[in-house]
C-alpha cells in the first residue's frame, strides 16, 4: 500500500485581497475543500488517481472562483473556448480537449478521449460533439459566463485602447484549475481546464490541454498540473521539464519546481505556478504571484489550504 495524497491549484491568478469581500473569499476557500475532498473519497475508497483527479476537477469547473467551466475567461470576441487534459501516470493514457463551447465539464470529455483511446486531443465543434455522443451534459455557452469575467474583459479591452500604462492584474488576465494525485497502489495522474486568458485571441490554444505543457504524469516520477502564460508552458515544455529534471538530472521534486518555476518560466517574466506530487510525500505548490489557489491532503491525512502567502490548516480530510 502507497500513502494516498492529493493536491490542486486553483490558478496563479488569484485577486487581490481587497478585491472581494471575506464572505467571497471563504466561499472560494470552502469549494476547494470540497474539490479535494470530492477526489479524497475515490482515493480512500481504493481508487484509481486518475478518477480521483478527476473528481476534484469537476467541482473546481463547477464553481464560479475559478478560471474553469462556470467563471471561465472570455476570448476578445466574448466566448468561451474551453480547453482540458487528463493523464494516467500508470500507463501515460492521455485525454485533452481544446476550444469546447458548449460541454459543461471539459474534464469530462478530456476523460471519455482518453478512455476512447483512438486520439489525445479533440478540438473545437468536433470535440463538443463527441462529448454530447458520450452522453455528457451540453449546456448553453452563457452558462460559463460570470460577471466578473465580463467585467475583466471589458477593463483589458479598456486599457488595451487607451494604451494604459498599468498592467493588467493576474487575476484579470488568467487563471486555471488542476489536480495531482496519488492512489494507493503508488499510481500517479494529473490534470487541469481552464478558460484560458481573458482577452485572448479566436481560436487560442494554451498550455492546459497540451500533454507535457501543462499537464504530464507518469508512475514512478511525477504528477503536475500547470498554471501560468501557456504559450511559455507550451515553449518549455513546462511539465515534462519537471518530469525530466527529476527523472534524468536525478533532482528532487522540490528542487525540480523551484528550479522550473523561480528561474525558467521567471526568466520570461510570467505569473507561473504549479501542482505536483512524486512517487512518494505530499503535494507541493510553488507559485511566482502574488497568490495561488491552492490546497491538498498530505500523506497523514490533513488538509490545507491557501490563495495567498498563508496556507490554512483545515484539520483532517476524513473518511
Ligand atoms: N495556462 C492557462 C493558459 O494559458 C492560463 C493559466 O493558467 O492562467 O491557457
């Protein structure tokens, strides 16, 4: 028996305190908890990693804090184009999915490609269309709007036309969820959806649905799940980097993502984050920003969670 552990990011976009009320905030804090538990319970029932990641990825897309199914990112033309992974480090399976429009849980149509095992990624009206064949839920694409999106979108655009000298935040720009986990039998899998940027161009791919960008797991090495600017994850081949790191330079997990997300993503001067775990010990979630969502159950059982520079002690994760 391997020790069970499971860790999610909510994306490195995360807002600044004062942006939402305390009320907001316990909010967005009390659905990552329940993201890790959803994926908590597959692990403690004997499951699989991959459908634990799963889990928790689903609750993270339903919840409308994050950049991922309901509260996803609008392109510069006002649409959502969804983009997901799913990758079981037990047989590197892999299922993605790219600029979905009207399927609810881009996870799942990232899980049903990858469980299909005729492709790795599936795009645009083709890929919604396989997933309503699959029988999942299709919704109408205002569902996935928030009004926090439209706003954020609006003020990008704003700035853009008046050649605002201010920067954008982190959390107008972007954000994503993902999820690492480790079952019993020692398996790893990971994966992440997002919305991608806010403002981004028609038909913009990043790096979440990209196998060995944003998302990468494989047995005996690491899980890790992305968040930051993918075209630079794309470039850097961002998460196999950290699988690479570990498994032929012979560095640490820590080591490996310290190096990853301090020196080379930094080095382009991006927001960047991540979730990973190795074969052994608990999730580990470093990030450049001013925040991340983040949180995760370690190898004895407990559960934290953080957005900021304090991570949260929540006590034990339960049965
Ligand atoms: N990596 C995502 C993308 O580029 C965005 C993010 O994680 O913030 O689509």
């Amino acid at each position: 028996m391997h020790p069970i552990s499971l860790g999610l990011h909510g994306g490195c976009g995360t807002l600044e305190r004062h942006l939402q009320s305390e009320a907001d905030w316990a909010e967005a804090r009390a659905h990552i908890v329940d993201a890790l538990r959803a994926g908590w319970r597959v692990l403690r029932a004997g499951g699989a990693a991959v459908d634990a990641v799963q889990a928790t990825v689903v609750v993270m897309e339903d919840s409308p804090h994050f950049n991922a199914g309901h509260g996803a990112a609008l392109t510069e033309d006002a649409q959502h184009e969804l983009d997901a992974s799913i990758m079981d480090g037990a047989t590197l399976a892999a299922g993605a999915v790219c600029l979905l429009r009207r399927t609810r849980n881009p996870v799942l149509a990232a899980r049903a490609v990858l469980d299909s095992g005729r492709a790795v990624l599936l795009a645009g009206e083709a890929a919604d269309a396989f997933a309503e064949r699959q029988g999942l839920t299709m919704v109408d694409p205002g569902y996935f709007t928030t009004q926090r999106r439209v706003d954020a979108l609006r003020r990008l655009q704003q700035s853009a036309a008046t050649g605002a000298l201010l920067p954008a935040s982190e959390a107008e720009k972007h954000g994503t969820v993902g999820a690492v986990a480790r079952d019993a039998q020692g398996h790893l899998a990971a994966a992440t959806s997002t919305g991608g940027f806010n403002n981004k161009p028609a038909g913009r791919v990043g790096d979440s649905p990209i196998i060995g960008a944003g998302t990468y797991a494989r047995d005996g090495v690491c899980a890790v799940s992305c968040t930051g600017q993918g075209e630079v994850f794309i470039r850097r081949v961002a998460a196999h980097d950290l699988a690479a790191r570990m498994a032929y330079g012979g560095q640490t997990l820590e080591d490996a993502a310290r190096t990853l997300v301090f020196d080379t993503l930094s080095s382009h001067h991006i927001g960047a984050g991540l979730v990973a775990l190795g074969a052994t010990g608990s999730p580990i979630a470093p990030y450049n920003t001013l925040g991340m969502y983040r949180g995760w159950i370690d190898t004895d059982g407990q559960l934290f969670v953080g957005t900021h520079q304090t991570v949260h002690a929540m006590g034990p994760a339960g049965a």
